[in-house]
C-alpha cells in the first residue's frame, strides 16, 4: 500500500489490511458501508490526544471501581 | 399507591415477588404459576416470539416437586416456585444453547453457568431459553435466524436488544423474570423498549461464568422483570464473587430489598445535558414528567454536564467493537455465511481498529471513570437519563438487511445513552416511566457509583410506589 492508494481509497486499503492482517475478506456491501463508519471513531480518536498518561493501563480500572465506591 | 400488584385472579399479572409470597404463603402453588404462564405463552408466544425453547413438562415436573417440598415442610428459598426463563446464551449442561445464532444450533455446553445454578438453587423453575440478537450483537430484537422478537406494545416494533425475548416475555407475563446480558445496553433497551425494569450490575457484580462472551471487558449479567423489588430479588441471588470467574468481585453483597424503603430525601440526581442532545421533545417531556415524581418524593434534582461523556463513547465503541472482533474471528475466517449478513456487516469493522487505540481504550478506562465521577457525580447521588432519546423504532425502520445505509444511523443511535455505562462500568437501571407518541413504552435510567446498586433499586422503587407505568398490561397481548 502507498500513501497515495490510501488516500484515493481509504476502504479499500482498510479491506487490504483487514485481510493482510486478520485473514478475513471483506463479507459484503453491508460491511464496507459500516467501514466508513470508522472515521468517525477515528476522529474521536484524535481529538484524545494528549490525554493518555505514561502510566496508565488497564488494571487501573478495578483500582478505580473500588476507590470511587460509596463510603458507608 | 401501594407496593401490591392487583392480581385480579390471574396469577400471571402478579409481580416476581408477589408470585413468590403467594407460593410461600400456600396462596398458590409452583404449578398454579406454571400453568398460568403456559397459558399466556400459548395464547401470544406466537405472535411475540420470545421463546426458542419451552420446557413444559419439565416445568410442571419440576413445578410438582417444589409443591411436594413446601407440603413436606422444606426450607424454601426466595424464589421458591417462581418461574423464569433465560437469555438463549445462559449454559446448562447438556442443554442446547444457540445463542440466537445459527452457528451454535447444536451447541451443548458441558457446564452449568454460575447464575443459572444460584437461581435453581433459589428455587426457580425454569421455563426455557429465550430469543435474542444473534450473539447478543444487536440493539434491535431482530434475528435471521430464529425470527425476530415483537413488541408486545406493538408487534410491528422493535423490543430492544440483545435481550429480546428477555424483556417480551416479561412485558408480556410468560414469566416473572429472565436474565439478560448487557454489554451496551442489551437489558436497558428491551427494559424501556418493552416497558418493564431492568439493571445492568456494577461491572465484576455478577459471575460471568458459563455465559456466552461478546465483550469480556464490558459484558454483564443482570436481570429484567416487572419492578425494581424483583430485580433486587434476582440480583440478590445471582450476585457475588464466583471462584470459577476470577474477575467477579469480592464486595459483600447487601440486602438490596432491605435498601427499598421509598425514601428519596435528600437524595441527589443529576441530569447531565450530553444524554439530552436531540432528544425527541415527546421524550423529554415524559423524562422531566418522571423528574418531577423523584421531586415529589424528596429528590434535589440539578443539572450539569460531564465533558468527559465524549471520550466515553470514543473509547467504548473500540472496546466492544474490537473484543467481538476478536471472538468471533474464527468462524468470520472459516464460517462465515452462517452468520446474518447484518451481523458481518456490523462486526468488520472491528478488525480495522488499531492495537494501541484498543489498549488506549482499557488504559483510559479508570481515569475516564474517576473524571465522570467528579464531573457528574462530585455532587450527586444518581444519574438521571431518558434510557433512548427517540421514540422505539419499528422493525422495518431499523432492518439493516433491507436497507443498511439508511437505517444504520438509526441503528446505532439506540445506544447512545447505554453504551457510556458500560465503558464506566457503572451500575444502572431502567424503568418505565410512561409512553410516547406511538403508545410504546418510554424508559428512565438511574445510575449510580460503583457498587451502587442498592441505592438505585431504591429510587427506582419509590418512583413505582408513586405510579402504574409498570403495572400496565402490553396493549397487543392483553
């Protein structure tokens, strides 16, 4: 893939990598419509940036259901 | 109003608890209820759909033998006699569990779900498996496999997902209780779309052992039934940790029926603008209707927003999307015209997600759920939210097999105010709260803080002990 394809197709490079990577090919016109889907995950993605902290992971979040419980 | 259902003779309108006390109390016996609820399934199943599988004689023989051992003196638990039927997706062994799905047409799990073993040991008889979204991954009631499931408000309606047959069937008095799941909202939708009460547990509250995976990070056991004091029943009996699920929490759990005490005093909902955005007007007037019944009960009610409720939808929608993606890769690789094609549709977009945006998503999780805390709750009690924003769509208007670009927007609207509980892993309940302009049910949920769920059981019943949305009998079944 080059950036030049992506940006002329960005599904079909998506459907590309999905099997490049997953094995799996594209199942439908209902799946490549859902695809498109995706830019707007990616946008919110963004607009995250720079609120990941160096420390966090995922076991912080057992940790915070037990801290933020109420207290008798 | 009092807490009393009026049974008016027909046992299947009593509520879970009633039906309990009246078993208990030698009032009626198991196979009285189980006879009443076979004769509603088999006056409206066939127009509802909500069961795969009914086990009528199992029922009654099993119905015999809890009245033997109530005459013999037996101790009797909190479901004594009560009966209920499961989400197709809740395992017993050598029984089969399709998942509402084609692919595990004959899949007979070799073990017992945690959940299902606490409630045959509360004395439950089980009625049979219930319709749901293929692989519990739709929001809808529709199934191409086994037929979709109906409103029984209205049967050209949708009933919610994934936990179709879960809330039908108790809308429509086959049973006095079912589990559902919920992983972005599959017990709230068919609890407001169908009219009856629903609770979605603190995530970990509940074992998931022996129940189908869809999201292991955001799937939950919980229960629907008419009112809040039976789902404080079922949840006090399903819930604790479970040894064979390392991630089910070891919290004591409280007598949640002991928390119903109708008083509301003092206590403080926030309603948080971001659920409101293009809300239906018909909506929110029921919605602030429902508001005014928690003031009158003693409520402060204010008004906040939670920014963070942005980065909550972003980073929940990777999660569910990714884990189902990964889940079900197998059989997307080798099997997949066995599955709907609105079910592939749905799923692939999962495999485009990238790893660090996933792990991003867990990493952020407990931070994202301390700011909502502070933002939404800092000075709150509970969460006040219309369960859907819109009015509940028909069947037609949401069947992506039809038309999937012009009803995926639709499709995916009805989990907008859901989904963010999930993500949080936040307890919270839906109750009826009245109808919109089509006469379908509209729902209210409350939320809470961790663990909370005895004090949204609480407010959820005193709203029921000031009003009869939940006593209403569904218009297309009566």
């Amino acid at each position: 893939m080059t950036g030049t394809a992506d940006a002329a197709d960005p599904v079909a490079a998506t459907v590309a990598a999905i099997r490049c990577w997953s094995g799996i090919t594209l199942p439908g016109e209902m799946a490549r419509h859902a695809l498109r889907d995706l830019e707007a995950m990616r946008r919110g993605l963004a607009a995250l940036h720079g609120t990941l902290a160096f420390e966090d992971e995922p076991s912080g979040f057992e940790l915070a259901l037990h801290d933020l419980k109420e207290q008798p | 109003m009092t807490d009393a259902l009026p049974a008016g003779g027909d046992l299947a309108a009593l509520s879970l608890t009633e039906a309990a006390a009246a078993v208990a109390a030698g009032e009626a016996t198991a196979t009285d209820l189980v006879r009443a609820c076979l004769a509603r399934i088999d006056a409206h199943d066939g127009a509802v759909n909500a069961l795969i599988r009914l086990d009528r004689d199992e029922a009654l023989q099993a119905a015999a033998a809890a009245d033997q051992a109530r005459a013999a003196g037996a101790p009797l638990g909190p479901l004594h006699g009560v009966p209920l039927a499961q989400k197709d997706m809740y395992y017993r062994a050598g029984r089969v569990s399709s998942c509402g799905s084609a692919i595990r047409r004959e899949f007979a799990p070799a073990v017992t779900a945690t959940v299902i073993g606490r409630l045959d040991a509360a004395g439950s008889i089980d009625l049979g498996t219930l319709n749901m979204a293929e692989f519990a991954f739709n929001p809808t009631g529709h199934n191409h496999h086994r037929g979709d499931c109906h409103n029984p408000w209205d049967l050209a309606r949708c009933t919610g997902g994934s936990s179709s047959g879960s809330g039908a069937g108790v809308a429509a008095r086959f049973f006095y209780g079912a589990l559902g799941s919920d992983t972005g909202g599959s017990i709230r939708l068919p609890a407001t779309m169908c009219g009856v009460t629903g609770i979605k547990p603190t995530q970990t509250r509940v074992s998931r052992f022996g129940v189908m995976p869809l999201s292991f990070t955001c799937d939950n056991v919980g229960p629907l039934a008419r009112t809040a004091r039976d789902c404080a029943r079922l949840l006090g009996v399903i819930a604790g940790h479970d040894p064979k699920d390392p991630t089910s929490a070891r919290e004591p759990v409280p007598d949640y029926e002991a928390a119903l005490d109708g008083d509301l005093r003092g206590q403080r909902v926030a309603v948080v603008d971001w659920f409101l955005e293009g809300a239906e007007p018909a909506i929110l007037h029921v919605f602030e209707r429902a508001l005014q019944v928690l003031r009158d009960r003693g409520a402060e009610v204010h008004r906040l927003d939670a920014p963070v409720l942005d980065a909550v939808a972003t980073y929940g929608g990777v999660i569910s999307r990714v884990e189902a993606a990964t889940i079900h890769a197998e059989w997307m690789r080798g099997r997949v015209a066995e599955y709907a094609p609105h079910f592939v549709g749905r799923l692939y977009p999962g495999y485009a997600i990238p790893a660090h945006a996933y792990v991003e998503a867990l990493s952020r999780r407990g931070p994202v759920l301390r700011e909502f805390v502070a933002q939404a709750m800092g000075h709150a009690d509970l969460v006040a939210v219309p369960t859907l924003r819109a009015h509940v769509p028909t069947l037609a208007e949401t069947d992506l097999e039809t038309d999937f670009a012009a009803h995926w927007d639709r499709h995916m609207a009805l989990t907008a105010n859901t989904r963010p509980f999930n993500y949080l892993g936040l307890p919270a309940a839906s109750i009826p709260i009245g109808f919109d302009d089509n006469g379908v049910p509209v729902g209210l949920t409350l939320a809470a803080r961790p663990f909370a769920e005895a004090r949204v059981l609480r407010a959820a019943d005193a709203y029921q002990r000031d009003t009869d949305w939940h006593r209403r009998m569904p218009t297309a079944v009566a």
